[in-house]
C-alpha cells in the first residue's frame, strides 16, 4: 500500500449461526466479496469479516468492534432483525450500512438494501402483463408472513393497473394439504374466470403446487402462470406446468459470467443471492478513490444514475429504498429466456 491510508470496510455476517444453511449462504457471500477485491485488485480496500451469530446482540456487538476498528461502510448484516440493531450504532457515527435484508421496512436514511425488493418484483411482472392485456387474475399465496407481505403488494399492483385478482387463497407448506387450496382455484376459473394465476413461492412449495393445477384442469395453455424472483432457479426447467411461465429477475447474462468466475476460483455454484457480495464490494471498491469523507455520503450513495452490478443496474434512494432494473423471463424446456429485456438506465424512472 506503500503511503496510502486503508479504507475500511466492514463485512457482518452470521458465520457462526448455529443454522448450517446460514453459514453455507455467509461463507459464500464472503467468498464474492473477496472474489471482487481480487477482480478489483485494489489494495488499499481493507475488508473487516465480522460474525454476528444471526441474532441482533451478534450483530451490534459485530458493529461495534468493526467501527472502533474504523470502518468508513458496513456491508452486511444479512437478517432484519441484525439490520436494526446495526442501524443506530452507524447512525450515530455517519457510517453508511449497506445490507442484505429483503425487508423492506428496515431500511431508512443512511441503511440501504441491497436486496431484491419484493414490491419491484410484484410490480414488475404485474405490469407486463398487465401490458399484455391482462386484467383478471388469480393467486395462491404461501401461509406465513412472507404470503402476506405478497399478498398485499400483489392487491396494490393490481389495483394500480384497473385490475382485479377474482380468486385467491393461501396454502400450507406440507404438500399433502395442497389439494384443496389447488382444487379451490380451479373452481374459481369456471372456464375462463381469470387469465393469470399468480404463485410467489419458489422451491419446493412451487414444485408441490404447480402439477396439481392442471390435474383440476388449469390448463397452463390457457391461464398464464406467474411469479416472482423466487423462480429464478434452473431446476424449474425440469418442471412441465410450468414451461412458459413468467418471472422477473436481473438480467441473466452478467450474472452468468459471474458464475463461471465464481466457480473457477471456488470449484462450486454459490446461492442465487451470493451475487450481492460481490456487487456490494465492488461498489465500496469503485467509490474508495473519492477523497475521505466523500467516499460514502448520503448524496454519493444516492446518485440518481445509480450503479451497474453483476446483478444489473440498482440505485439507493434517500429514504433507505432501493430500485433495480429487472428484466421478465419465461421458462422453457431449454432453459429461461428473457422476453422483456432489463432497462440500461433510470431515464425513465421504473419500479
């Protein structure tokens, strides 16, 4: 580094969380945040990994040592409840947090999230195909308190668009009591009620779902199936009903390439959102040759071009929200193809 002073960054993540799946998603965020210093190869980024147990007291004390180490960002932490309790710490001392929450409600003036907004996704898609000439539509939510956060961002999309959702109803996550919450949308449909079924869950729940709507006759030629960012997963190709189905999602082709780096340097494919590692490093790496002091201000985070990542283009918005460019694509036998391709900029403002 020779005469240079170090900006420090300070990375929080639950690597030590008792949940095997956790620590599986930390060490590969850490591993893309590495992954980007070497790309980056800028050596006065001084990366400052901190384990946060998972739980909010992890977390503030993790904040705590990572800003007496005099850390000028805090990337990280991954889990709401650790974001809220980081954020007044680095409030107090005007040190931006960059964090990985998708809820939506803990970010704020100096805590951004980068994420994948479920709002965005929901209004993403909803205006496709509302574009498309669809008006009425269905949805089957997942119990909990992710089905109701979709669910309410799906009823506001839709009556923005002169919509209507004509049935809807929540399902359990044991398959077994799938049948009736499927057979019950498909009474709905009576031969043409809606033109779009809705399903925001990915994985295993949608896996469960998806064959039992055209075993009660919702024929998937007839009712375009839909989601959200949770069907960005390869293994979705594999799954018949859904061939031809819509979801956004970034624009694949970057995400691609990182990938294939990603698997060259660590001999392994890393989680879907293990990506924003790496664009989080990378902006800190890209906004470090500003002066001290400008580096990570408010008014540098939220330049209204936003940045560009391996995840597409996103921008912080001063009242801690975030928005992304997000393309929609359709599912085909052969692999996900992009039918409506991802904005290049801001200009217009989009969703």
């Amino acid at each position: 580094m020779g005469n240079e002073q170090p900006v420090r960054v300070a990375l929080l993540l639950p690597f030590n969380s008792p949940r095997e799946n956790v620590r599986t998603l930390s060490n590969a965020l850490y591993n893309t945040a590495q992954l980007a210093l070497f790309e980056f190869d800028t050596p006065n980024v001084l990366l400052i990994p901190k384990p946060t147990g998972g739980t909010a007291a992890g977390a503030r004390q993790a904040a705590r040592e990572a800003l007496d180490a005099g850390a000028e960002l805090i990337i990280g932490p991954l889990f709401a409840e650790e974001v809220t309790a980081v954020a007044p710490l680095a409030r107090e001392l005007n040190v931006p947090v960059v964090a990985f929450s998708s809820d939506s409600s803990v970010g704020g003036p100096g805590v951004h999230l980068l994420s994948f907004p479920l709002d965005q996704d929901v209004e993403r898609i909803v205006d496709y195909a509302s574009l498309q000439g669809m008006t009425r539509f269905a949805a089957l939510y997942p119990q909990g308190s992710y089905g109701e956060r979709v669910r309410a961002a799906f009823d506001r999309a839709v009556s923005r668009r002169a919509g209507s959702v004509v049935a809807q109803t929540s399902y359990p996550a044991d398959p077994q009591a799938m049948y009736d919450p499927a057979q019950h949308i498909a009474r709905a449909f009576g031969g043409g009620n809606y033109q779009a079924l809705f399903m925001p869950e990915g994985g295993q729940g949608l896996k469960a779902m998806a064959p039992l709507l055209p075993y009660y006759d919702v024929d998937p030629r007839q009712v375009k199936f839909f989601g959200t960012g949770a069907w960005d997963d390869a293994s979705l190709t594999r799954e018949p009903p859904l061939h031809s189905a819509w979801y956004p999602a970034p624009p694949p082709e970057a995400h691609a390439q990182f990938l294939e780096r990603y698997r060259r340097a660590y001999g392994a494919t890393p989680p879907r959102i293990a990506s924003l590692g790496y664009d989080a490093v990378s902006l800190a790496v890209a906004l470090s040759g500003l002066p001290e002091g400008q580096r990570y201000t408010q008014q540098t985070l939220t330049n209204e071009d936003g940045f560009a990542g391996v995840d597409g283009i996103f921008r912080f918005n001063p009242d801690g929200s975030t928005e992304r460019g997000l393309a929609i694509l359709e599912i085909r036998p052969t692999g996900a193809v992009v039918i409506d391709p991802a904005p290049m900029s801001f200009n217009p403002r989009i969703f």
